[in-house]
C-alpha cells in the first residue's frame, strides 16, 4: 500500500490577475491535506470518502465529481506505463478540504493520486510532472485555469508564480500568523473569471485594476523577502478593494476582512477565485486567537488558523 498526501493553498497576492500573465503569491496550507491510498488490484479504480456511492474505473469514462482526479491518475498511469510499470491500482481518496472553497482541494486531490500511483511502483513522481498532470486535471474541474493551484500545492514554501513559468519559492524570514475562514456561500471561480473575462474585455478600468493586482505581488515578493509582513499585510487589503472592484468579492467576505482587521491583523482579503469561498488574514502570532475569533463572530462557517514558524514551514 502506498499513501501520499497534498495540501490546501491559499493565494496571497494576484488571484484572476495571475490568468492575465501577472504574478500572483501562493502557499502551501498544510493544516488541510488531501491524502490518497494505492493498493495493487485486477482493475484501476478510484473512490472518494466524500462521494462513497461512486466508484470510478479508470478503463470506463468518467464524469462528475471524481472526474479531475480519475484524469490525474490516467495521466500518473500513462506515465507509469513509460517506465514499464503497468500493474492496476485501486485508490482510495480521503481529504479534510473542503470542496468549492478556493483551497485548492481539486488541486490536491489530483497531486496526492498521482504521488500515490509512483509510490505505489516504488517510484517518486518527479514534481514538474505532477505539477503538468495536475494543471491538465484543473483544466476539467475548472475549465481554463492558470495552474496556480497545482503549482502551490506541490510547493514546499509560499511561491511566486507567473502562468507556463516554473515557481519561484520565496523565503519565509518572520514567523507569521495566517487565517482562513470560509464564507456563508461557495466559491465560484468559473463564473468569477468568465466576468472578470468579460470586464478586462470591456473595460480600462478593469484591465487596470489586473496590472495594479500584479503589481501588488510584485511588491509583495519582496516584502515577504525581507520579512516586512505588516507592509504586506497593508498590501493585502488593497488588493482586496481591487477585486472588490472586480466585481468578485461578497458582502459576507468584506464583512471576515473587516472583522480581521478591526482584531489587529496585518491584512486580510478574500482568496482564490470569490463570489464566496474564503478569505484570508495574516496577522502577528500573538494575534492568531482573536483574529480566529473575530472572524468566526462574524459570521464564517470554519475558520482555520496556522502558525507559519521559521524552523518548519508550517504547524497548527
Ligand atoms: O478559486 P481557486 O482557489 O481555484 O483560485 C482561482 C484563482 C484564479 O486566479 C481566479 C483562477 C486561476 O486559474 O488562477
């Protein structure tokens, strides 16, 4: 039996502005994980803990849910088969991400199945492999995608991502706090970047607000470098009034950000695609208590704080 697991992300800096070609920041979030089983068996098979009534056979077409993740997993075979490992596999998915919250759960699903077929051959997949097979996955649970989120939960430390470049990671230099609460309603990253689509098309204000996002990250890599994390938290909250601008954000995720920063954080804004899902804090460590409280006051469904220390990348 072989186990690999892949965690949530959380974007930082420079969502929908990253599909334009801007650089956005991203990170691992490892207090969520998605974790996948591999067992040798007569026929390759996938299921999910969170849609048990389903199986997938890899040989069958698949849709709904488990379809990003079968696509995954067909391309972990094709390339297994490559190297002359061709044995069935059934896998088994259990994960703690929530689904449609901008945690990138399709993401690491797809990472933790591929990671789990070359354990499962007692190889290690090879990362700008599984970052390719990943990306291609997205590409059916959320149409077009930047292959931000594969590349973020495949990364070891935060990154700095331009779309078709490989990631550059970024070096944490000051212990910080993050946050993530989840909203009253789902994300919805397809409609969400179908309008902003639709704005940049349209509008010069739009397309100005995307050039200022990116150039938001830009600064914002350099901060992080230098481990001036209240400055980036300031820059966090402009890039929330620019999406917000976009049309992307909500009343509930302006209602969590506010809610952060009236408790002391550095800055806060909503994370990945909006119209929902989650937003995101960064705030002192001595902060992270009242800033996950503030936020679950206000009204989030789950709030999820993590200690980002300097020793490890990350521990609850
Ligand atoms: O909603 P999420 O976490 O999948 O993030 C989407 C990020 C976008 O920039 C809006 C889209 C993309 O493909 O990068």
């Amino acid at each position: 039996m072989s186990l690999a697991t892949a965690p949530a992300k959380v974007i930082l800096l420079g969502e929908h502005a990253v599909v334009y070609g801007h650089p956005a920041i991203a990170m691992p979030f490892p207090a969520l994980q998605a974790r996948a089983e591999a067992r040798a068996a007569e026929r390759s098979s996938l299921r999910s803990e969170r849609y048990p009534e389903t199986v997938a056979f890899l040989d069958e077409a698949v849709t709904g849910e488990l379809a990003p993740a079968t696509e995954a997993l067909r391309g972990a075979f094709e390339a297994l088969e490559r190297l002359g490992s061709t044995q069935p596999l059934a896998l088994v998915l259990k994960s703690d991400i929530p689904a449609g919250a901008g945690l990138g759960s399709s993401a690491a699903t797809a990472v933790a199945c591929v990671r789990a077929a070359f354990g499962a051959h007692g190889r290690e997949a090879p990362a700008a492999l599984v970052r390719a097979i990943a990306t291609r996955a997205e590409a059916i649970a959320h149409g077009a995608s930047s292959g931000l989120d594969p590349a973020a939960v495949c990364a070891e430390a935060p990154i700095r991502f331009v779309r078709a470049h490989a990631p550059v990671p970024l070096t944490l230099r000051a212990a910080m706090g993050i946050v993530i609460a989840l909203s009253d309603a789902p994300s919805a990253t397809g409609p969400m970047v179908a309008q902003v689509g639709e704005r940049q098309q349209h509008e010069a204000g739009a397309r100005e607000a995307l050039v200022q996002l990116g150039e938001l990250s830009d600064q914002g890599a350099e901060l992080f470098e230098k481990g001036e994390l209240a400055e980036l938290g300031g820059l966090m909250d402009r890039a929330h009034a620019l999406l917000a601008s976009l049309g992307v954000s909500t009343p509930a995720l302006d209602t969590l950000c506010r809610a952060a920063r009236e408790a002391g954080a550095w800055g806060a804004k909503l994370t990945g695609g909006g119209g929902g899902g989650c937003a995101v804090a960064l705030c002192p460590l001595e902060l992270l208590e009242p800033v996950t409280a503030a936020m679950g006051a206000a009204g989030a469904s789950h709030v999820w704080p993590a200690q980002y220390l300097l020793e490890r990348k990350q521990e609850r």
